[in-house]
C-alpha cells in the first residue's frame, strides 16, 4: 500500500474517531467539597467534614440549628447568644493550597460593624474575611465600594490565586442569578487568605464560618442562615466558569438534561455525532477502495 494511501485511510479513521469521542457539551470543573444543606450537612463531594460549633454557653455556640427551605432551596439556620457567635468549621480532605475557589450563598441578620464570614487562621487573629459597614471587606487589606442589605441573600465567590511564594491575589464576586459582578481585589503579601492546616484530616485544610476569633469580640452575627458552601482547590475560576458553577446541579458534577426537551435535543446531538462518524469513516474506505483501483 502505498504511502498516500494510508494516510488517506487514517484521516477518514481519525475523523470517525474523533466524533464518535467528542462530547455534546463540554464539563464544568468538579468542586471537592459540595454542600447544599437540604436537610443535613452531607458534603456530596466527600471531600471534607463539617464540625457545629458547641452548644451555648461555649465559645464560639450555636443556641439553635435548624433546617428549612425558601424558594426550593434548602438551608441551615443558626442562631448565638456568644459575642463571638456560632456556625460550622469545615476540614477538607486535602489542601486548598494557595490557589482556590469558595462558592458560598448565605445571609445575615445583621451587617453593621465586622461581621465575620470566614476565618483562616483557626482564631488566632483578627484577619479575615467581613462584611463590614454591609460592605463586603477583607481586614485589613480592603474593602468594597457597594453595600449589601443585610437579611437578604447573598451569593458569593472567593477566588484567591497564587502569584510568588504566599503572595496572592484574593477576589471577590457577587452573583445576581444572572452573571458575577467583582466587588473586591486585593493583593495578599502575607498569605492571610491562605487557610489554616487542618486538625483533623492529615494534609487538609481548616476554614471556620460566621464566628469571630479571639483576638476581638462582638464581630461575628448572632444569627444567619447558610444554604450553599462549594470549594475548588487548587484552581481560581473565572468568570464564565463562576455563572456555570452556580448554576450546576447539587449532585452532579456534569451538566445533565433537566426536561424531556433538552433530553430529546441531546439525543439529537448524540445521533448526529454518530451519523457524521459513520459517514467519516465510510469516506476514509471508499477513498482507500478508489486509490487501490487506481494505484
């Protein structure tokens, strides 16, 4: 056989290949850590393990936790009667390292004064991600131009990545269900927005959500409710890939038909791959026949 020949049979070969073996849509990145709150404080992604803070009177307390639901999505609430509040820690598996995405809906009673949203360095200082003045802030690098009112949900997306050694860039989006929209930057020299080792999952991470450290008082809300907590590690997502993490089921980490439309339409795409793979690889034999008649 010639050598222009089978080159003509494995371009016919590679094409039919190639559709049998593209996907109809591309897939999202997969967080690590996946919780919705609908009813327990399972993380889909099992990727971590969610600790409540202890019963009042402890410090950080939770004097109740409770599950319900607004406008089909699930949530916890918490409510304290310590100054430095209650809420959760959560200890991932393996390190966030210094580049990572946190994905978090949430809402407060109260936005006047700090009010902490999560704490990185196990308590042991007042840096931090707030809300302050309902603005959102990170103490003591920054703060937003735009207020938030407090009591009404808020999405939000953490991105931090790495630039040299623990330096950072440490972002901050608000999502209105349509799009994300950057309300904060700022440059983290320190390594300040770099999580704590975890204390319970050897190379893991530790994050403490909605209580105050112990280098202040009074900086964290006395009650809130949280409905959605996603992580990625190790990657700083963009904006497009943000609106498609928002939007993706809780329990399935690649886009899935929701109606018996986009079902039927997917089937069609399917189809059609096939269609085109078969044709592809009929044209590649029907050369390869022409060329040895030919030959």
């Amino acid at each position: 056989m010639k050598p222009s020949i089978k080159k003509t049979l494995a371009i016919g070969l590679v094409l039919g290949l190639v559709s049998l073996t593209t996907p109809a849509f591309a897939t999202d990145p997969v967080p690590s850590v996946n919780y919705q709150f609908e009813g327990n404080t399972t993380d889909s992604g099992n990727g971590s393990t969610l600790t409540l803070a202890s019963s009042c009177p402890a410090d950080p307390c939770n004097a109740t936790t409770s599950f319900g639901s607004a406008n089909n999505d699930g949530y916890l609430e918490w409510t304290s009667s310590n100054n430095r509040g209650g809420g959760f820690t959560i200890d991932t598996n393996t390190s966030l390292t210094n580049t990572y995405t946190v994905l978090m809906k949430f809402s407060f009673t109260n936005f006047s004064g700090y009010r902490k949203i999560i704490d990185y360095l196990n308590r042991t200082s007042d840096t931090g991600f707030y809300i302050h003045n309902s603005k959102i802030n990170f103490y003591p690098l920054g703060t937003s131009t735009n207020s938030f009112t407090a009591g009404q949900d808020l999405t939000l997306m953490v991105t931090r990545q790495a630039t040299n050694g623990n330096s950072g860039t440490f972002t901050v989006y608000t999502y209105d269900g349509a799009s994300f929209s950057q309300q904060l930057q700022v440059t983290d020299n320190s390594g300040s927005s770099i999580p704590f080792i975890s204390t319970l999952h050897s190379g893991g991470t530790k994050l403490g959500f909605f209580f105050d450290d112990t280098a202040t008082s009074s900086e964290a809300t006395t009650s809130g409710r949280v409905y959605s907590i996603k992580m990625w590690d190790g990657i700083a997502l963009d904006a497009t890939q943000l609106e498609a993490a928002a939007t993706a089921p809780a329990s399935a980490p690649t886009p899935t038909p929701n109606d018996s439309e986009s079902l039927a339409n997917t089937g069609r795409d399917t189809n059609s791959l096939t269609a085109f793979a078969l044709l592809a690889i009929a044209c590649g034999v029907a050369i390869f026949r022409f060329t040895s008649k030919k030959a």
